[in-house]
C-alpha cells in the first residue's frame, strides 16, 4: 500500500473512533485519550491528522457534505430529491454520518460552531433551487431561500423522529411523505409529474452513486 | 396562600430548576443534588413531588403536552396552525417548555422514553385533522396520520435550526413558510383561502390564550 493510502485509512480509522466516541458519550464528555484507545493508533498519527477534540469534531462534521456524488437527473428538483434520498440512505448505513448529523444537533456541545452543517445545506439547496428556476422548474411565486431553508429545517426533525422511534428504518419513508407534501406547492406540474418521490428511490440513488 | 397552592408553587419550582440543570449539563451529568440547590427547597420538599431524575424528567417533558389552550378556530386547520404558533411563542418566552423539547432530543438521555412527546404530539395532530376531515376541510387523498407525523417531524427540526441559528427569533417566520407549503397540499381551496399563516400570528394567538 502506497504511503498515501496508509495515510488517509489512518485518518478515516481516527475518525470513525471519533465519531463513536462522540456517539456513546456526547461531545462535551468525550476526551482524546478514549478516542486514541478505541482507534488503536498512536498520539502521534493522531496529532499528524487533527489537532485537538475540536478538529475531530469539525472532521466528522464534514462527512455529511451536501451534494456529494448525486447522479445528474433530467431535472434540478429530482436531483434536489436525490440529495435527500441519500442522505436518508447514508445516516440507516454509514456510522460515520450518522454520529455527524447527530453532533451538528448535540446542543451540549459546547464550542463547537454548529451552524455550518445548517447554513451549508441551506446554500447547496438553494444551488438546486435557482437552478431549477433558471430551467423553468418552480412556480413563480417560489422563494428559493425560504424553501431551502424549509428543506433543512424539516430534514432535521424527521431524521431525528425517525432515529428516535425507528432507527432510521422508516427514514425514507418519511422523507417520500415530506415531497408528496412540498413539491406540489413548488414544482410546475410537468415537473411534478416526472418525480420520483418513492421511498425505494433512496437504495436506488445509492446503488447509482456507488456504481458511478 | 392556601395549602395546595404553596405546594403547586414548590413543585413548579423544581420543575424549573430541574430544567435549568437539564439544559446546561444535559440529562445524563445532572444530578439531585444540583437540581436541589438550584430550586432552593428540601430534599423531603422535592421528594414529595417528585421520586427520581427520571420522574423529574418525566415532569419537564409534560410541559410540551399538545393542544394546551388553543381558542376555538371557525376551521380545524386553523385550529392545527395555532397549536404550532402557540408552541413557538411558547418556546421563545418559557424556560420550562424550552427545556422539555430539548430533553426530547437529547440524544445523550439514555434510559428516558423520549418517543412520548413524539407519539403524543403526533395523536394531537391527528386529532385535528380526522376533525377536519369530517367537517371537509381536506383534499380528498390526504392521509391524516402520515399528515400528522410530517407535522411533528418537520416541527421538530425548525424549532431545532431556529434555536441554533437565531435562539427562537425567527421560528414563527420558519413556521409560516413550511404552513405555506404544506397547507396547500391537504386543504380545500375555500379553506386554503381562509387560514391566516402569518408569523405574527404567533404573538397574537398568545395574547388571546393568555386572556382566555
């Protein structure tokens, strides 16, 4: 394995160890020496990847960067939909993103700026919004911020709703039942009529993506 | 003061300062003790209200009970927009219900049944919407229940961003904007017509309950 290789799996082996930690005890409890224990790694590889708890933190918070690796779709509110899709189908599998979505709504973490995941997500929603607008997608009364906004702020809740009753199992389902509610109040009904909002579009959109 | 009323007072008491440690070290590093010394009462005074931190806990999370107070609507949805703008006021100007959604998403709070609220809140909705059903208020297709749990999900979520990003300042603007795209997929037109989804509506629906 090249040197590089070894680099980012001892990066990716801390993080998880993080994101574990962070998971079991909460931010403000956890310390970097459990996080070393449980990665199995020395305080030296640690100390060459992140610098404190709070670069952990920021670490894990990154994996939950919108946007990435959705397939290009036929129209801007169905790849807006596939973001969405996937998300739901990351948090039932990778406990990575997981224990990021859940730090980003850990108030006792004390510290740690967790506005960025909201206000990031609201920006690469608001891309797919005007996007959609430039191609004649949206109805014109649409607010592309305010909408974008609506999409985070919902998303939050109903991740969390369904972590706290389901385990995620019912994520997808729920996120079908937020676009059967939302879409019709933005999309031109040619749009509407071409989205897929079905719940089984989230293990789809993963396959796609992993395949790609 | 009469007996009961001292006795209502004390339990109030250490409701509050049971959330007020809730909320600055979370459930799990609370403790009695310190809940004790916040309150400012005796043990015996707290044990005869209350038997553990889970029953203390339990108290907070009663704090949030749906449907408290609401003014008779000339339709059920107005009446279902209200109970929300009710909550958001609330949440901006009382400690103790602010502390009680916080406790409900409090991931760290092992061994205290946060699906409760989420259950509970979900059964209001449905409530006002099975009642809005039979008096025509909705399209044809809308599924109360899934309808209902949208509701809370979403909810849940907006008042998390609205507290992150603005500490509650601008929760009654979040909720107006998911009303405005929500409404329209579940009422009838004459209904649609008749709601009033405005975020001042928050302040002016409190003022009413509080006269009542």
């Amino acid at each position: 394995m090249a040197k590089q290789d070894r680099a980012i799996r001892t990066r990716r082996t801390i993080l998880e160890a993080a994101a574990s930690v962070f998971e079991k005890q909460g931010y403000q409890a956890a310390t970097i020496t459990e996080i070393l224990k449980t990665a199995g790694v020395t305080k030296g590889a640690l100390y060459f990847h992140f610098q404190s708890k709070e670069d952990l933190a920021a670490g894990v918070l990154s994996e939950q960067e919108p946007g990435q690796g959705v397939p290009p779709q036929p129209t801007k509110l169905q790849e807006l939909v596939d973001v969405g899709m996937l998300l739901a189908y990351r948090l039932r599998t990778d406990p990575l993103v997981r224990a990021s979505v859940r730090l980003t709504l850990d108030h006792q973490a004390h510290g740690l700026d967790r506005r960025g995941p909201f206000l990031r997500w609201s920006e690469a929603n608001q891309r797919f919004l005007d996007a959609a607008a430039r191609q004649g997608e949206l109805l014109p009364h649409v607010n592309p911020r305010a909408t974008a906004d609506l999409y985070v702020g919902a998303f939050a809740g109903l991740q969390m709703m369904s972590q706290t009753l389901s385990d995620y199992e019912d994520l997808a389902e729920r996120l079908s039942v937020l676009q059967h509610h939302l879409m019709p109040s933005i999309a031109m009904p040619a749009v509407l009529a071409s989205l897929d909002l079905a719940p089984d579009r989230a293990d789809r959109i993963a396959e796609t993506a992993a395949a790609s």
